[in-house]
C-alpha cells in the first residue's frame, strides 16, 4: 500500500510540474501553480521517509 501511494505522489508531481514550468510561461498565474506543486513534494516526500518507530512499551498497570 506504500508503494502505490509513492507512485501517485510521483504523478502528482509530474503534473504539478508541467503546469508550474506553464504558470512560468506565464499562461497560469504563478501563486496559483506553485502550492500544488509543494504539496505533491511534501507529501511524497513524507511517504518516502515514515516508517514505523518504536513507541515504547505498553504499561500494563
């Protein structure tokens, strides 16, 4: 389940980027290209480097 979320986020990168380098020609306003195009990063980039950490020890008491 990992893996196909590390994908869509890549896809989403991808197209964040065709339409910032867009937004850079000046087609679409920048302030509205770029924020997608963070998004998709932070949340692959989040997806690639979470794994599961060691909490501690359940207390029985």
């Amino acid at each position: 389940m990992k893996n196909i979320g590390i994908i869509i986020g890549c896809v989403c990168i991808l197209i964040s980027f065709v339409f910032n380098i867009i937004g850079l020609m000046g087609v679409i306003p920048l302030y509205i290209t770029a924020p997608p195009l963070f998004l998709s990063l932070l949340v692959t980039i989040y997806l690639i480097n979470y794994r599961n950490r060691f909490k501690g020890f359940k207390s029985t008491r």
